[in-house]
C-alpha cells in the first residue's frame, strides 16, 4: 500500500474542466438539502463547477481537491466571481 494521491487531473486536463465544464442539474439538486445556518464542503471541488454557483447562491462553502491545478482554477474562477472561499 502507498500513500501516494495519483489523479490525472492536472495542467491541461484542469484547464479543460476549468474553461468547458459548467452548469448541470446537480447544482440545484444538491444546494436543496443544505442548510443555510451549517457550512458546506465541496470534497473534490475541482475547477469549481458546483462551488462557485453554491457561493454565488449564498451558501458558505469551502473546497478541497487533491489537484493543486484544479484549487488554482476553482480559486480563479471564485474570485471571478468576487468570491473568496477557503480551498485546500
């Protein structure tokens, strides 16, 4: 066993999520179970697809991701957006 975090998520293929992948039914979906008064945790928030629009919603939210690249895309596209959320 190795504690090693393998992902291909890096470089090009963070810079493709970050400029084509947006939207989807699942923003809208997940965001009604969440509680305005709790924070959220987007785990594996990529380029930030689902935590930018739950931030631009209201929703205090954070993201993780294993991807120092896709952290890099979720954080410029969030500030983008003004936002400046808490991403690990």
């Amino acid at each position: 066993m190795t504690d090693d975090v393998t992902t291909w998520h890096h470089g090009l293929i963070a810079r493709w999520w970050a400029l084509f992948a947006h939207g989807g039914p699942e923003i809208d979906l997940y965001a009604q179970w969440f509680d305005r008064d709790r924070p959220v945790l987007d785990a594996a928030c990529g380029a930030g697809r689902l935590l930018v629009p739950w931030a631009l919603a209201g929703f205090d939210v954070d993201g993780v991701d294993v991807s120092d690249d896709m952290i890099a895309e979720c954080r410029a596209a969030a500030s983008a957006a003004g936002l400046h959320p808490d991403l690990h």
